[in-house]
C-alpha cells in the first residue's frame, strides 16, 4: 500500500485543491466528489503542511471546513510558492545534480564521457552517458553549465555567473530581486534565488498583492510561450451553465492566444484569442 507523501508529481491536481481551500474555504470533504476520499486527505495534508501558518479548520453541521486566511499586507513572502518546492524527484536525479556540480566545480570542462566515467570512480555512481547527456543539455538550457564544442565534440563547464558574483557587480540587485519575489506574475523565481543565496525579502511589503494568481503561474508560462512561438492551444473549458446537463461538464477548444490582461483591482488574468471559445 503506497504511503503518503509531501512530494507531488504533477502541480495540476494540488493546484485545484489549494485554490479551493483558498478562494472558496466553505467546502467540507464531501464537497470534493471528483476524486476519492484518500486523496482528499492526502492533499488537505500537503496543503497544512506547506501553509500550517494559515490554515483555518471551521466545524459546521456539514463537516470541517478548510479555508486559507492571508493578509497580504501584512507578509514579506508569498507563502504559495511553498507548493512549487514540493515536486517530486527521484534518487537519481538528486544525486546527479550534487554530483555533476561538484565535478564541475573546478573550472575545468569535460565531455560526457568523461563525466560518466568520474562519476563512477569518485562516488561510485554509474548512470549510461545517453542519460548523463540528457541531464548536461537540460542544465545547459537553464544556464547552469556552459557547452563548447570542439569540432563534433561538446565539453561542458559550469557558469561562472553566480548571484553573489552578479550582485557584487551590480549594486541593487539584491534589493531588485527581492522586489521581483513579491511581483507577479513568476515571483517564484526571485523567492527560489533568494533562498538559495540564503536571503529573504526584508524590505518590501505589498498591500495588494493577489498571491492567488501564482497558482496559474504554469499555465500563463505555457500560455506566453504559444504566442512567442505563434501556435495555437487547446482549452479545456468548464463554463457553470454546462453542469445543467450530466453528459457535458467541458468544452475543448482550439484558439490562438493574442493578448493577457490582468485586473489591477482583482487581480484575475483575462485571456484573449483569435478565435471564439464558446460557439
């Protein structure tokens, strides 16, 4: 029997769940008919466990109800984000990225071959080098090593750009990235800098700061990526007149995304397309 886990694997399910226990927090457990009862408890758990700060339990003559009580004016951090650090990962993956990093630590470069076989006599690790390869392109694409080829040959070395190194560079950088934590949409970014040069944003406080939207943050990443590449999505839409009939609850639509907006009084994110969703 599988036991229970802060990890998530996927953020879709526990999205669903944190923002009703957020927006809603009138909801008791019967309330939650789409999935079973274990995994209503499994993700009530997660969510006490990121946000335990600010959760509320109310008894009513229904059940306990679970809500999340949040005054953004009166917070240095959004504690939201707490759900983005909970993915899960294997043993493998957490051994490689130490390990790959303390290798490269140096200076030197080497080539994927030579970093499998130095995994294997330095820590006794062995992974093929088809999926070392794989793990160097992926670092290499979110610049935390640099890839230089010699004739057909790539040799990988790590980035010598650092936070601490940038910010001795530039002065206000730090103050920059503490602001940028707290500023959606992707403040998630700046907070997961900040905690790993050991810092925390003590100098800004927003008093309408729409924490919520950062749940979306994944799909808006998605969203803006169509329209830089200039291809269409598929939306899944649920609109509230549909639950009138039991054998359609969505609509799939294909549009092209044109323009984001979002609401300075609210803060909710409206999406316009080239196409009409609804017919």
């Amino acid at each position: 029997m599988s036991t229970f886990s802060e990890l998530i694997k996927t953020f879709s399910r526990t999205r669903d769940y944190v923002r009703d226990f957020f927006i809603y927090g009138c909801k008791v457990r019967d309330d939650f008919k789409h999935k079973s009862s274990r995994t209503y408890d499994d993700e009530r758990r997660r969510t006490e466990s990121w946000l335990g700060d600010y959760i509320n339990h109310d008894d009513s003559k229904r059940g306990r109800q679970i809500s999340m009580s949040v005054d953004s004016g009166h917070i240095t951090e959004n504690p939201l984000y707490q759900a983005y650090y909970a993915k899960s990962f294997t043993d493998n993956d957490i051994k490689l990225h130490f390990f790959l990093i303390d290798l490269l630590a140096n200076g030197k470069r080497f080539t994927s071959q030579e970093l499998t076989n130095l995994l294997f006599r330095k820590y006794d690790f062995y992974l093929d080098e088809k999926t070392i390869r794989t793990k160097l392109k992926e670092y290499t694409d979110e610049g935390i090593f640099i890839c230089e080829k010699e004739g057909r040959t790539p040799y990988y070395r790590i980035s010598p750009d650092t936070f601490d190194e940038m910010s001795g560079r530039y002065p206000g950088l730090k103050d920059a990235v503490r602001f940028f934590s707290e500023i959606q949409p992707f403040g998630v970014i700046g907070n997961s800098i900040l905690k790993s040069c050991d810092m925390q944003n003590d100098r800004f406080i927003m008093k309408h700061n729409y924490i919520a939207r950062t749940l979306e943050d994944d799909i808006l990443l998605d969203i803006l990526e169509a329209m830089r590449s200039e291809r269409s999505v598929k939306l899944k839409i649920f609109p509230a007149r549909l639950y009138l009939s039991e054998n359609t609850k969505e609509l799939n639509r294909t549009c092209v995304p044109m323009k984001i907006s979002t609401s300075a009084q609210t803060g909710r994110r409206y999406l316009r397309v080239r196409t009409a969703l609804i017919p």
